[in-house]
C-alpha cells in the first residue's frame, strides 16, 4: 500500500484545523491558529511524543472571548466593485 504523500497529508490538517474552527465557531466559541517556532522546536515534538521527523503543523486555541473584539470600520462594498465593459 503507498503512502498518502506528504502534501495531502498537509492539506487534510489544514482542512481539518478549519473544520474544527468554524465548528467552535457555530458553537459561541473562537479559535486562533499558531504555528511559530515552537512547532519547529525539537524538544517540543519530543514533550508530544513525536519524532524530531514529524512536522507539527500548528496549535490550536480554543475558547470563550474574554471581551468582544473591536469592530474594524469596513468601507462599502460599493466602494470596491467594480464593472468594466458592457
């Protein structure tokens, strides 16, 4: 049997990540995605009981907000589209 190829591999814990934010999402919950250096950091892989080999491709954050974010002033999207022709 051949081995799913890195890449797929890669694209499915993107995915999933995605999945399991928007859930948490639907759920009244938010979620922040890091990478940084300490998925990269040998003795953090090895604290998780992986090899120096594996690839960590981020960690997830999941919670409640402590206050509601900011709303970012958003200009109109009339403002942005455009139509050219006809």
């Amino acid at each position: 049997m051949e081995k799913i190829p890195v890449i797929e591999q890669l694209l499915a814990a993107g995915a999933a990540a995605q999945n399991v934010m928007l859930a948490a999402l639907a759920l009244g919950f938010n979620s922040m995605w890091k990478t940084g250096a300490p998925a990269y950091d040998e003795q953090v892989k090895a604290a998780l009981g992986l090899e120096a080999k594996d690839a960590i491709v981020g960690f997830m954050y999941l919670g409640t907000d402590a206050a509601q974010p900011d709303r970012v002033a958003r200009p109109s999207w009339r403002d942005r589209v455009h139509h050219w022709g006809a």
